[in-house]
C-alpha cells in the first residue's frame, strides 16, 4: 500500500495553509508534530477529502483518491480533532451508526464493537449518554469509531488530547498494537504521544514540511544544538525573557534552563547525549 | 451585560419577530376572514338581513345604546326587587350582601350614556385570544434563554464574580419585564394598528367603553382609549408575573425535563379549573383566581362578577389583582433565593436523583431497542425524538383534527329530494332516470291542473277556503319536487350537450362533495379556498420543522465529517436522508388529506368514482378524459410532488445557511410568499408554493395549461435544490 501527495496544497481565501506538499507514506507509524495553526487539521481533512484542496493529488497506489470515492473511504478510519457527537446517544449506539455508516452489519458489527470498547476501557459505560462522559471518555469513543471496520489508514487529529497519562499510554499502546500493515497518521503537538511508537516523524510548520524523518534520526540531527545553563529561581526571569523558546527543568541537582540553537552562548553546557524529541521539536519548530 | 446577551443572542431575537409577525398576520387573517363573510351576508340585501334577524353593526349600535340606560336601571331595581324576596332578607347570605354589592358597584355608572360609534377595532383585538398564548410562549423563550449560559459554562464565570449571584437574578427580573414590556407594546401597536386601519373608528376613541355592548359590564368609568392602556397594562403585568412564575418553576429542578414537566403539570391543572368550572360552583374562586388566567386573561377586565369567599362577595378582578401581585412577589423572592444560593455545578437533589435514576432506567431500555434502530430508523428518531419533531406532529394533528366540521347534514325540501334520486339514479346515463322525470313530470302536472282547478273552484264559491288551504298545502309540498326537477333536468342538459361537443358520457351523480374538494364554493358558494390554503401552509410549516435539522444538525454538532470519512456517510446517507424527506411528506400528505377527504366524506359523501371527470360541470373544459377516482389519485400525487419538492427546498436552505438562520431562510422562502398570498396580496401567487400545492384553484381559475405550468415550475425548483443538496453533501466543502 502506497499513498503518495503530489504537490497538494490548501489556500483559505488569500491564505496559505498548507504549500505544496510532496510526499509518499509506506505501512508505519508517521507523527506529524507542528505547533498550533500549522496545519495539521488541514492536511488531515484533505486526506479525509473533507475539504477541497487547492491543488495537487493524493494517489492510493497510484489511484487517484477523488476517483476512489468509496473504496478509498472503505479503507479509512478518522478521529476528527473536535469531539463531535450526539449527546443523546451511548457509546454503544454511536458506535453502531457509524459501524453501520461504514457498512457493517450484525455479529460482525457487534463483535467488534464489544472488542474496541474493551479495549479503550469503555465497557462498563457503553450505555450512559454521551452527555455524562467526561472529556477523556469522549475522546476514546471517538478512537474506537474510528478503528470501526478494521481500517487500512487511520487517521488521527491529537487523539490524545485531555486524557490523563495513563490513558495516553494505553491509547500510544493500542496504536502500536493495531498499525501492523498499515498506515497510521498521528497529528500532535505532544512530542511524548510519538515518542517511541512513530515510524517517521514529519515537522510541519507554517503550512510547510520542514523535515521528515525517523525519530532516531531527528534526534542525531540535533546533537551539539542544545545546551543547558543551570540557573537560581532569581536568574530564571531574565533567561526567560532572552530565550523565549527555553524550557525550565527542576532536578535534583537545581534549576536548569534548557535552550536550542545553532549559536549556543558560551555559558551553557552543550549536551551530546540524552537528546530528546522534545528538543528536535524545539529546535525546528520553535526557533524563529 | 444580562441585557445585551439577551438582546445579542440571535435566535431569541428571530423568534420573537418571528412571533410578532405571525400573530399580526393571523389576527388580519381572522379579521378579513370575517369581514368578507359579513360581505356574503349583507349581499342578500337588507330584506335578507332582516328576514334573518340579523341587523347591520350601525343599527345593533344604535339599538344598544338606546337601551342601555334601561339595562342599567333594571339591574339596580332588579336588585331592590329580588332583596324583597324572603330567602334574600337573610341579611349575613351571600346573595344578599352579593346584590348589595353589586348595587354599590354599578351605581357609579348611573348617568352614564351609551354613544352611537365604531368600536370594532377595540372589541376585534379584545376578542383575540392567539395573542395571549404568543405572548406567554415569548415568555418561554426568554426565560430558556437564560439557561443557555449554564450549558455553555458561563454560568461558573458569572457565579465567581464578586456579587455576581445577586446581582444577575435582579437582572434578570429587569430582564424579564423589560422584555415582556417591548414585546407587548410592539405586539399591540401592531394589532391596534391593524384593528384601526381595518375597521376605522378611530374618532370614536373618546367615547364611554360602555359604548360598545361587549363592555356593558365594565364598571370602570373610563372611555374607549383608556381603556384600551388599561388592557395593554393588565396584560403586561400578567404576562411578566407568568413569565416569573415560569422562571421559578424551570429553577425548581436541576433537571429541565423534571421542570418542565412540572410547569406542564401545573399549568394543565390550572387550565382545568379555568375551562372546567362553572360560575355557580363553590370553587369558583379557582376558576378566576387562576394562573392560566395570568396567560389568558380573557374577560376578567371588563366582565362584573363575585365569587363566594366565607359568604363574602369578592370581585373577580380585585381577586386577580391580589393573585398577579402574589404571584410576583413570591416568583421574584424564591427565584432570587435559589439564583443566589445555587452553586452551578451541585450535585441533584434526594428526591430528583430517585425520578432522575427512574428516568435513566427507562431511557436505557429504549436506548437498548435504539441501537438496533437501522441508519433509515435513525434519521427518523433523530427528527421524531431528538428534534422533539413529535410535539410538533402532535400539536399539527390537533390543529387539524380539531377544524374538522363533523356535523351531519339534514336533507330538507329539495335537498331530499334530490338525495334520494341520486340514491336511486346515480350512474351512468341509462335511461331509466329520464324515464323517472317523465313519469314525475306527470305527476306535477297532475297536481298543478288540480291546483289551478281548486283555485278557480274557490274563485267561484264551490269550496270553502278551509279546503282551499288544503289543497295549496298540498301543492305547496310538491315544490320541493319540482326544484329537484328542475335541477336534474338541468344536470341532464350539461350531461348532452357534453355528449354532443366532446363525445363524453357522463354520468349522473352528485357533486357536492367533489365541489367541496375542488372548487372554491365548498359549503357554500363563495367560500373561497381559505381553508385548502391553510391546511396546506400548515403542512409546508410542519415539514419545515422536522426537516430543518435533517442536514444542518450533523453539520453544526460536527458529526459530519465523521460521517463524510465513512465509506456509506455520502451518497447512500444522502439518499437515505432524501427517502426520509419522502416518508416525511407522504404522512403529511395522508394525514393532511386523509382528514379532508373524511371531513368530506361525512358531509356529502362522494360517489361514483368511476364517472368520467367531466360529468362534473365545473370540470367541462379539463382536456383529459379520466375517471373521478383518477383525477382524485392525480391531484393527491400532485400534493405529494409539491410537498416533496418543497422538502428539497427547505434541505437547500438548511444546507446553504446553519442552524437557525436555514430555517429563518426557509420560513422566508416558502412561508413568506405564501401567507402573504393569504392575506391578499394577489402578485405574491407566482412565487407562492401553495399555488402549485392547492392545485385545483389554479385549474379552476387560470386553466389546465397555467397549473400543468406552475406544477412543472415547482417541479424544476425542486430539482435544482435537490442537486444544489446532493452537491453540498456528497462533495467536499471549499
Ligand atoms: N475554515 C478556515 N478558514 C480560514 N482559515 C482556516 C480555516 N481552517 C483553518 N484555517 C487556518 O489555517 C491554518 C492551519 O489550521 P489547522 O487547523 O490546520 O492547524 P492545526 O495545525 O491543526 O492547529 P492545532 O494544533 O491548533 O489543531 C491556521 O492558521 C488557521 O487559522
Ligand atoms: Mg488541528
């Protein structure tokens, strides 16, 4: 399974959202990391074709997606990033309207659905409305939809957002469990959500891919770019306002203020190991 | 701030005009209605009128204030003469100190003189009762407006604000008075305005209220323009101690369907009490001392009464008084205290968790059936249930039902007659009628020559004038016989001339009830076709509430592009989506024309479905020839193809503009043109769904080509929504 963008991009009126995107995804795991407004709701809703592109193609091994139709929606599974619902339904019946929206029917249907709402711990509450889940519950009823139907590609627009880590690390687990033989896009601004699952890591910014590569490698291409500068909670104002993208870390040791950069200053101790895709995000995404 | 939230929120301000604008429209509907009735009437001439006993407005005016010093008197010497009757000396009874008092009441009014004028705008309004029940169904609306901040969360931030509990009930009263104060004042300028321009009368406005007989009782001395402040007052101040009422009852409960349950529970109770108790029950202090009344206050200004309290007269209308001002007075207190004292995110009470815990017992149950409920089940209990499109149904079923006119029709004279020929003759044309009416005509003559004989037997002295009687009442009984003659002969004549031009046979039969459902003289002639045209407004509104929220609501909770992922939530939804839009107008369709069909067929049954159409004369110049029943079929098919097309409409302007703004859309599109057509406005039938909907008075009145037209322009209409619809829907957005 091939599923290649050619030259796709978005324009909202005179904006560009999303600038000529060209680019091919095998079976795996691609987390897509990009600050708020980047565009990562956009390059999902073209791939979902819920929104018209401006140009470009998007090809399933080499068929177009729009001449698809059907077929190619058969294969898809979509968490959309707001949570939207009937409040009056339950887990259950939800699940079933979109089972049977994607053509499911009877003890295939059913079985599937006992199966995805043990898995995301939902069972017990399968028949309260929906209006009484809390914001985390939702957000896993809307996971399980979108695995409804054993998908191909599953698309995820911050599938962790407002559950607590346990539940992130379930959620990361049931994606890592699930993405054999497919292809899995995670949209996230949450480096951890990526971390260890991710096949490829693609950095999107301002509407452009900036870099698309494997965690691995990101980390190595940051190595020599971060530094620290242990600091006192008094110094910590003043670093803050002359490095707006640092971050502050408490350990046992004291305070330390870490910051990115090609041009570390010489106070810092630059770091060679232990490198984090926290800081990858950082250095690409954050520096100005 | 209370206020521009209010104000600023959209959908309450829409509905309120929307409000404003109908009530306006259904009182000038009413009103013409009646005029052009009255026009019927006195086109008899006045011979006719008085033959009937009926008299023009001047006259009963006239006569009315003639008599009205002697009314006055006769209720104060009547009272003198009933205290003279023994079982009224008993000085502590009630009717004694209640006749007493009356006498004391009414004595202000001695002197007073009835004049000569127009009041017909004043009693028109004051007879209104739609404006009443628009006024409290506002009052609903703004106080469910101030519940719509708990759900989105405003309420925590307001609840912290320093003195923000307090502070926002009183608000919240100013609110409610202020908004109930524009709404009035707008609602009745606007009847008023409407009444005055309509009746006239205007320059009678400084006569006496008691001047116009329905006010006769009022024992308020003022004249007609006070009067008519006083009544906007009353209302006003009924209309915001309702509106409180209603408010506190909704904080009662967390739960609003418990709430409103109960406000529903009470008010049915109350409206019992004011609709079901006499004037002569001990009880009758609850029949006006009564919160519908607060809605309704009907009379309670102007007519005199005193219920029993302890043997005590109270008047009516200090009694409401008292009750208007209790019922603020504790509203405001009890709203304010539980405003100011509720946290916004409590925990339910003790009694309301265990009903709310029964609920959810129930619910789950149905929620259980639910789930198996196919994608096509699910459209439909989203509309029926989610969009609370059952109310809806239910109150358009009453509304119908209710206009049903089922009394049962008495054959006299002619009517007889003809009854039973047509009992006996209806048919195909196979001479044994024609054979009837010769042997009929016989007899008439027969009577007629011993008629002409009597008379010149009397003439000349033969037979005594007791006899003479006799024999003219006896010929007196054939004259039903003959215009039944005369009519069928008639019906012959058309039946031959229509075998000679177009070399049709038609068939002998009755066609009253088809000129009920096709022709603009239903009962009588002249009628018009008011009541298809309403039947078939009220069936467009109705589709456009349950089928408002068929596209727009996925879009608006985000389900859509969940949907629009599924490899069955395009095409296959749509037309799932479209077949509900089908079944939708076809219950519309049967309901609405089932009922017509038997209202009809209880009057005057229709018969001999097989006769070609053209038997009937006001079909003479249909070009097609088909049998009744056919046509009948047709013009029900007709009624389905416009209602559906008229679905695609309004999924059109649902599509095109979210939420409450399609359906303003919709409203303004199809309801709009076609109310106003109603009203009058000749130029608005050509872009008036109901022309094409009330397909037969287009035939009737501008010919077969002319509705053939407007049926396929509507079909075009249709279709161009139906795409716009389906490319809205099945591709993706820009
Ligand atoms: N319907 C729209 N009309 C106009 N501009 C839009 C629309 N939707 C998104 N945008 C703009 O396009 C850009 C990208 O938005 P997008 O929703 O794709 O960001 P995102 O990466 O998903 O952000 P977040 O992390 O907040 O979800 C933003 O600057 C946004 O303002
Ligand atoms: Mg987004």
């Amino acid at each position: 399974m091939k599923l290649e963008i050619k030259g796709l991009s978005k324009k909202y009126g005179d904006f560009q959202a999303l600038k000529a995107l060209n680019v091919e995804f095998t079976e795996g795991i691609y987390g897509i990391l990009g600050p708020n407004g980047a565009g990562k709701s956009t390059f999902m809703n073209l791939l979902t074709d819920n929104l018209k592109r401006t140009a470009g193609e998007i090809c399933l091994d080499g068929k177009e997606i729009l001449s698809l139709g059907k077929e190619y929606r058969a294969k898809l599974g979509y968490m959309p990033q707001q949570q939207g619902f009937y409040e009056q339904f339950s887990a259950m019946e939800f699940l079933r309207y979109i089972g049977k929206l994607k053509g499911l029917k009877g003890r295939k249907l059913n079985g599937q659905i006992e199966e995805l709402l043990t898995k995301v711990n939902l069972y017990e509450i399968r028949h309260s409305p929906m209006s009484s889940l809390s914001g985390g519950m939702r957000q896993r009823v809307l996971l399980a939809q979108a695995l409804l139907g054993k998908p191909e590609i599953v698309i995820m627009d911050e599938p962790t957002a407002g559950l607590d880590p346990k539940e992130r690390i379930n959620i990361r687990n049931i994606v890592a469990e699930i993405s054999k033989d497919k292809i899995v896009f995670i949209a996230t601004h949450v480096v951890s959500d990526i971390e260890c699952i991710a096949s490829k890591v693609l950095l999107l910014k301002k509407g452009e891919l900036i870099r698309m590569e494997s965690p691995a490698g990101l980390i190595a291409s940051v190595r020599g770019k971060a530094g620290e500068i242990p600091c006192t909670k008094e110094e910590l104002q003043k670093l803050q306002e002359k490095y707006v993208t640092g971050n502050t870390i408490q350990r046992q040791e004291g305070l330390f203020f870490r910051i990115v950069g090609d041009d570390l200053p010489p106070e810092a101790n630059v770091i060679w190991n232990n490198l984090t895709l926290e800081d990858v995000y950082m250095y690409y995404l954050e520096q100005s | 701030m209370e206020y521009k939230r209010i104000i600023k929120n959209r959908k309450v301000f829409l509905l309120c005009v929307l409000l404003l604008v109908t009530t306006a429209a259904a009182y000038i509907y009413k009103q013409i209605n009646a005029v052009s009735a009255e026009q019927a009437v006195s086109e008899y001439g006045e011979d006719a009128l008085q033959e009937n006993g009926l008299m023009s407005y001047r006259e009963f005016q006239e006569q009315y204030a003639a008599s009205y010093p002697g009314y006055l008197e006769k209720i104060l010497t009547q009272n003198d003469d009933l205290t003279g009757i023994s079982i009224f000396q008993k000085k502590d009874s009630f009717s004694f100190r209640n006749l007493e008092k009356t006498k004391a009441d009414y004595k202000s009014l001695v002197g007073l003189k009835a004049e000569v004028g127009n009041f017909r705008a004043l009693e028109s309004v004051v007879s209104f009762e739609t404006a009443d029940y628009i006024t409290f169904i506002f009052g609903v609306i703004l106080v469910w407006s101030f519940f719509d901040d708990e759900k989105k969360g405003l309420w925590c931030v307001n609840y912290a604000t320093p003195g923000g509990r307090m502070k926002l009930a009183m608000a919240r009263c100013g609110v409610l008075l202020l908004g109930n104060s524009i709404f009035q004042t707008v609602l009745f300028f606007l009847l008023f305005g409407s009444a005055f321009l309509l009746y006239g009368g205007i320059e009678d406005i400084g006569c006496s209220v008691q001047s116009s007989p329905l006010f006769r009782d009022c024992i308020l001395q003022v004249n007609v323009w006070e009067y008519l402040l006083l009544f906007v007052m009353l209302h006003l101040a009924a209309a915001f101690a309702m509106s409180l009422f209603v408010w506190m009852v909704l904080l009662f409960c967390r739960s609003h369907m418990l709430s409103t349950g109960l406000l529903l529970i009470v008010l049915a109770g109350e409206c019992v009490f004011s609709n079901g108790l006499s004037d002569q029950s001990i009880l009758v202090g609850l029949k006006y001392g009564n919160l519908f009344r607060l809605i309704h206050p009907g009379d309670i200004l102007y007519n005199y009464r005193n219920f029993n309290l302890f043997s005590y007269p109270i008047n009516c209308f200090r009694a409401y008084l008292c009750l208007m001002l209790v019922t603020i007075m504790l509203s405001i207190v009890i709203s304010a205290w539980i405003t100011s004292v509720r946290r916004p995110i409590a925990t339910v009470g003790k009694i309301e968790l265990r009903i709310a815990g029964l609920l959810k017992k129930i619910n789950r149950v149905c929620h259980q059936g639910l789930s198996h409920l196919s994608v096509f089940g699910m459209e439909v209990y989203k509309i029926l249930v989610m969009h609370k499109g059952i109310l809806f149904l239910i109150v358009w079923i009453y509304l119908l039902v209710s206009q049903i006119d089922t009394r049962s029709i008495y054959y006299l004279g002619t009517g007889a007659v003809l009854k039973e020929i047509y009992s006996e003759y209806s048919g195909p044309d196979d001479g044994r009628l024609r054979a009837y009416i010769v042997r009929q005509e016989a007899v008439l003559q027969q009577e007629q020559l011993q008629y002409e004989k009597a008379v010149s037997a009397y003439e000349t002295g033969e037979i005594s004038r007791e006899e003479m009687e006799n024999a003219s009442m006896v010929y007196s009984s054939f004259s039903a016989l003959e215009g039944g003659i005369e009519s069928v002969n008639m019906q012959l004549g058309y039946m031959e001339r229509i075998k000679e031009e177009r070399g049709i046979s038609a068939w002998f039969l009755s066609d009253k009830g088809y000129r009920i459902l096709w022709t603009g003289d239903g009962l009588y002639q002249g009628q018009g076709y008011g009541k298809q045209e309403q039947r078939g407004l009220l069936a467009i509104i109705v589709l456009i509430l349950l089928l408002s929220t068929v596209f727009s609501y996925d879009r608006t909770c985000g389900m859509e592009k969940l949907m629009r992922a599924a490899p069955y939530g395009r095409e296959k939804l749509f037309y799932i989506k479209i077949r509900v839009a089908g079944l939708t107008c076809l219950f519309i369709c049967l309901v609405t024309y089932g009922l017509e069909l038997y209202e009809v067929q209880k009057l005057y049954p229709v018969s001999c479905l097989k006769a070609p159409v053209q038997s009937l004369d006001f079909m003479e110049h249909f070009p097609i020839v088909m049998a009744a029943g056919s046509f009948l079929l047709m013009v029900e098919m007709i009624h389905f193809l416009v209602l559906f097309m008229t679905a695609m409409a309004v999924f059109a302007c649902t599509v095109y503009f979210r939420g409450i703004k399609g359906v303003a859309a919709a409203l303004i599109i199809l309801v709009f043109p076609a109310a106003l057509q109603m009203l009058g406005f000749d130029w608005c039938q050509y872009i008036s769904v109901l022309q094409p909907l009330v397909y037969v008075r287009i035939l009737q009145e501008h010919g077969f080509v002319c509705s053939i037209i407007s049926v396929i322009a509507m079909m075009v209409f249709g279709m161009i929504c139906y795409l716009l619809v389906k490319k809205r829907w099945c591709q993706n957005e820009s």
